[in-house]
C-alpha cells in the first residue's frame, strides 16, 4: 500500500503515463456485464481452506520498516500468544524494496540497508520462529512516484523468486496497475498462474488487492474497481480485496470500518473455502475506541475474513489481545463450514446479520451503529430456527442462558452482540435476563428528553431508570440492581426492590445521580448490574454504559470566537478537525476568495458538540467549500451544513458548492447544546473541505 485516494485528475494523467498505457492491455469497457464468480479450482482450496490471519506492516510501521522491527514484531506474536491464536503470518507490505527494485539481473531485491541479510534470510528468520513469511508487489509495470515496484512483465520471475526466497503468501496490489490502466482481471489472472506454476512447486497464498474503488479514487469503469473482483477472484486468489482501504497510516476511523464491512458484505456466495472476502486488515489502537475494534473483530468474523492485524503488536493492551484471542469470535471465523454472514431483515442503525456454523448452530450478530446504547432484538423464526426455546451463548461472556424465542441483548454505541443459537432440550436452564443502559430522564428535577448521553454541569442530580427484562421461561426472584459511578458520585436506588421478574416481562428500577460539584469535565461512564440465582448459581448481568458528560464552562460575552471554545467533540470524515484551519493541510480558511482568522476546517461528514448551558443568544458567520480544493482537481467539493441545538435543526444551508459563501445568522436563546454538523450532501466525501468561517458566539 502507498497512498490510497487519488486526488483530483486519475493517477496516469497526474504522472504522464500515456506511453506507458499504450504499451499494455486495455482496460474492459465501462457498462460490461457482472459475471457470475467462478468456483475455485481444487488446486486453490488447498490453500486457506479456512480464513488465514496474521500481521502486515503497513498500517503501524508505513513505509520504510526494517528488518529488525519486523523480527521483533515477529517474536512478539509469539510472545503474546497471537500466533498461538493463529496469527501465524508475517506480511511484508510495500516498502521492503531497494530504490531500485530490480537488480541488474531482472530480479527484485531488498532494500540492503534495512534488510542487510536479504529477503531470504528474513523469510528463514521467520520460519525459524514457528511463523509464516508474507511478501508485496504491484501488477503493474514500476512506475516510480506512482508505486514501489511492480511485476508487469515479469510475473513468472518474481512468483519464482518469491518461492525461491521462501515466502508462503504474496500480496498484489493495482497502485501501477490502474495507473496503466490495466485489466485487473487479465493481469491477476496471469500472475495467479505463475504463482501456481512457481519453480519450486511452493504453495504460496494469493491475496488479491485491487484498492480502486470510485469515488473515492476518482472516476473508474467497474471492471477497474474492488467491487467488481469477487466475479472473477474465487477462481484464482485465496482472497480479494472488497472495497478501498479501511484507513490511513496510523488512522482508522470506525465509519470506515462500517463502509468497508457493508461492501464486503455485498457478494457472500463469492466466499467459501480455500477463497475468501476481504475487507482489509484489523486496526487496533490507531482511532477506534476498545469498543469500536471488539465490534470490527466480531464483523470480521461474521464475515469469514481473513484476520490481518494491520497494528503494531508491541503497543497492544490487555483489551486488544483478548478481543484478538477471543475463542469464540475464531471458531466463528475460522468454522469449516465456510459461510460468510448475511443480513435478516432491514438495514438501519440496528440490524441482525447470521452465519450458519458447521454444528447446526447459528451465530447471530446484533449490530449497533448509533451513538447510545440500544435494545437490538430478532426471533428464532426470523433467523430460521424451528425451536420453541433457544439456547444462547454470549461469545464475549461466554455465559450460556435460554430464551423462550427472543434472541435480543442490550447493545453499546457502536457495538456488536455476538451470540451462538441453537435449540435447547431438557429442564429449563438459567433464563436470560437483560440489564438496559440507564436512561436519564430528569436533571435537578427538571423533566428530560431521554437522548443517550447527556450533559450537565458539576453538582448537578439526575434522576436515571433501568429496565430489567426476562426473556427465560422460569421467574427470576428478588432481582437486584445497581448501579456503577465515576469515583466520587452517588448513585442511590429511590424505589423497591423488584420482587420477581417473571418470564417475557420488563420492571424498572429507578436511582438518583449526584454530580459532585467539582468534578472534572469530560464523559464518564454510568452502567447497570442486576444479578439473581440462575440453575446454576449466582449469575450477574451488566448493561451497557450510558454516557454523562460534564461540560465545560459555557462561553462568556458578546462576538467570541466559537472556534476557540473547547469543544465536548469533534468529528471530520478524514483526518481531524481543524482550528481556524482547514483540514488537512495547515492552510488558512479562505472561502470565496476571503481569507478569515478564524473558524473551523473539517471533512464531510462532521459533528462538532459544544455546551452553551442556556446563556447563548446569538451565533453568526459563514459556511463554505474551502477554497484550497481548487488545488487538488476538479471532483467532489459539494457539502451540506447545519446547526442543530438540543435536537432541533435551526439553520440549515442546503447543498454548498466550491467559490460560495453561505452566511448564517441563528437565535439560540435557551440551548443548552448545539451542534455543528456537515454532510457530504450525498455525492461521497470526496475533497469536501469544509468551513465554518467566523462563527462568533455572543453569551450572558
């Protein structure tokens, strides 16, 4: 990998490279027929029969890693138990090559300074450490300033070297290819025969890797693109790339997570064993919250993906290694039966998504996309289960409860449930029983709207419920619910006790939360906990947390500038949200032609929250594409921006284009919370650099 997003004109253009177009094969015409996905050869399914994992460079070291950090990299997999747990594979992304990557004898060589022992000797290092030895090249013709190296012309060379060499697995990018403006089809074609046909007869994995995906790399016919190689890549690759990449260098964004896993999900039927769908590597620790890396883990592996971590495995916590060594999230992925997870029922900001595992059971996938907890729930009917009761299996518990015929759990923002259902015999066992996150529903006495996460100000008392549900076919008696607080805080029950949940009913537990007047600003996290006597004993139940969050001083005084408050949080569609910036680049806001001193850069789409506390009247300024987009090519650029406060759209400026300025001029009076959200205004975010310019805020 190199860099991913083609900025503005298409990369041949950019480069020159017309001669270099001329001399290769043509790229299939826009508009050509889908074809259906070939089935894999018995020559392929030797290879991966399940999906494979291990580790690639790229996403933690980039570029320009060395020997030494890829063998240290190495014992730590050991060391740690992932390669115990499977991660088995050491991948060489772009960059092991020398300057100039092909010696005089027509064959690639290492960088001799990084890799003083040679590519050889690294692969040996590697074996000799229980693990397996991945390598990178390009099929296209080397281009420099446009990819790293390339085979285009030498895919029999380069497969035998790579065998000759000792590499088990070999990925092949399309950066040169699309610059050529090749045929991925044609050329991975080829060079999936060459690697079959090595000197050394060496298995070896193919991972297809054609990144292009439009908009996002500019304009390509479908043919060019990741969403069209699952037509052809089940008959020549162990897998194939799905979408563009899931981030940038030390950047992983969860939304991108989402897109990726949506686009995977377009083509099941193309996976199975010996080939497979990838929606490219694993991010840890590079953006997402622990949360937000344990709900791509468990998609991954609902979608019988390959498990790349892309991370640097020293920096990895306690959490990440055990939501990577989950048992339960590897048998799902690595299950022989093969079948990659689909979804039941709508899509939205909830949904369930089932994969049939090879023991009759089937493992279920409650998705939360949204910001605040949610109840996300289907039945064993709608999944295909003909039971009238349900054994479910918690995989990140591990507890094992029953349910009548819900199939339902209490899912935290941008979580995912992961459950293994089947059908359930004998006396009832211990029901399950589900714990919501806390609702807040006054503060200092004053009545609520129930939104997620809520602000307040130190010393403040917030009145909060919890629900209880028994989804099991036996009552549960006395009940007993808490619930937990930062250091310092009180949380009191205020009513009684639940005296038995019986089954398919809900009760609600009510306590009050004291604020203490001094605490700190920033989130801090409020969960349940009800436990009660199961058939086997003691059981307790945690709910997911609901969010408090003390907010800052609200701002003070007539015309202040709101870019320089502090923010509660801020969210840009790429890199991050600029302060009197634009994104991206460290350029002044400059829209239509104005240059403003202050302001706000981001990429669409974005949320900026900030607290206004009920003493804001006014906020001014404009709104526009900046105008540094002029620089970078004539696509995209069109936004869409408004302001939103407590809940309520107040201003809205429909659809911006590059070279305007949109002035806005808004009454706040009585807001405690405003918003400042853009879109992409439906066309993609692509070069949507995006203003507030002068947003002044006047304040009591």
């Amino acid at each position: 990998m190199i860099t991913r997003r083609v900025l503005g004109l298409g990369v041949a253009a950019l480069l020159g490279l017309g001669t270099v177009a001329a001399a290769v094969p043509a790229a299939a015409a826009p508009g050509a027929a889908e074809a259906a996905p070939a089935t894999a050869p018995s020559s392929t399914s030797t290879l991966a029969a399940t999906p494979y994992a291990g580790w690639n460079t790229y996403f933690g070291l980039g570029g320009d890693y060395t020997q030494t950090q890829v063998l240290d990299v190495a014992d730590h997999l050991v060391s740690s138990g992932l390669a115990k747990a499977g991660y088995d594979i050491v991948w060489l992304d772009g960059g092991w090559q020398a300057s100039t990557p092909r010696g005089t004898d027509g064959l690639l060589q290492g960088d001799p300074a990084r890799f003083p022992d040679g590519m050889a000797a690294l692969a040996a290092a590697i074996h000799a450490k229980g693990l397996k030895a991945g390598i990178y090249t390009d099929a296209g013709p080397y281009i420099p300033g446009s990819c790293g190296l390339g085979s285009y012309g030498h895919y029999q060379t380069d497969a035998d070297t790579f065998a000759q060499w000792g590499y088990d697995a070999v990925k092949v990018d399309f950066l040169c290819g699309i610059a050529a403006d090749l045929d991925p089809k044609t050329v991975y074609t080829e060079f999936a025969d060459a690697l079959r046909h090595n000197s050394s007869n060496r298995p070896i994995i193919f991972n297809l890797c054609n990144p292009v995906t439009s908009p996002d790399w500019g304009d390509y016919p479908e043919s060019q693109q990741s969403t069209n190689t699952w037509s052809y890549a089940p008959a020549i690759a162990q897998s194939w790339r799905t979408y563009t990449d899931v981030g940038f260098v030390n950047s992983i964004k969860y939304t991108d997570v989402l897109r990726n896993f949506d686009a995977n999900a377009r083509h099941p039927e193309a996976a199975g064993p010996g080939h497979w769908n990838d929606p490219d590597y694993l991010g840890p620790q590079l953006g997402m919250t622990d949360e937000e890396f344990r709900s791509q883990m468990a998609l991954w592996a609902m979608s019988a993906a390959p498990l790349v971590v892309g991370s640097d495995p020293r920096t990895f916590s306690d959490a990440t290694i055990a939501t990577l060594t989950n048992r339960g999230l590897l048998a799902i992925d690595r299950d022989p039966l093969g079948k990659q997870a689909v979804r039941v029922g709508p899509a939205g900001t909830t949904e369930t998504w089932t994969k049939p595992l090879a023991d009759g059971s089937t493992a279920v996938a409650l998705v939360n996309r949204g910001g605040a907890a949610s109840e996300v729930a289907t039945t064993a009917s709608a999944i295909g289960l003909k039971a009238t009761r349900v054994a479910v299996q918690d995989v990140w518990t591990d507890a094992v409860t029953e349910s009548k015929d819900a199939i339902r759990s209490e899912v935290p923002a941008h979580g995912v449930s992961v459950l293994i259902v089947s059908k359930s015999t004998g006396k009832p066992q211990t029901p399950r029983v589900l714990a919501g996150a806390p609702t807040f529903t006054a503060v200092n006495g004053t009545a609520i709207t129930p939104t997620g996460d809520l602000l307040a100000a130190g010393g403040s008392t917030i009145d909060a419920t919890v629900t209880l549900r028994n989804d099991g076919l036996t009552p549960v008696k006395a009940p007993r619910a808490t619930l937990t607080a930062p250091d310092g805080w009180t949380a009191t029950a205020t009513g009684g006790g639940v005296p038995v949940l019986l089954p398919g009913r809900t009760a609600d537990v009510a306590f009050s939360v004291t604020v203490p007047a001094g605490a700190s600003t920033g989130s801090n996290d409020i969960g349940a906990s009800v436990r009660f006597t199961g058939s086997g004993g003691e059981v307790t139940v945690t709910s997911p947390a609901a969010r408090v969050t003390v907010a800052p001083a609200p701002p003070s005084g007539a015309d202040q500038p709101l870019s320089h408050q502090p923010w509660i949080s801020a969210t840009s569609g790429w890199m991050t949200p600029a302060v009197d910036q634009s994104v991206g680049g460290g350029n002044p806001i400059r829209v239509a032609g104005a240059t403003y001193g202050t302001g706000l850069g981001v990429a669409s789409p974005s949320d900026i929250r900030y607290y206004v506390g009920g003493v804001c009247t006014r906020l001014t300024g404009a709104v526009g594409i900046d105008d540094v987009v002029d620089n970078v090519g004539p696509e995209g650029g069109t936004a869409t921006f408004s302001l939103v406060a407590d809940g309520t759209t107040v201003w809205e400026s429909g659809t911006v284009s590059r070279g305007t300025a949109v002035a806005f001029d808004v009454d706040l009076t009585g807001a405690r919370e405003l918003v400042l959200h853009v879109g992409d205004a439906g066309d993609g975010g692509y070069n949507d650099r995006a203003d507030w310019a002068a947003p002044l805020i006047s304040c009591s």
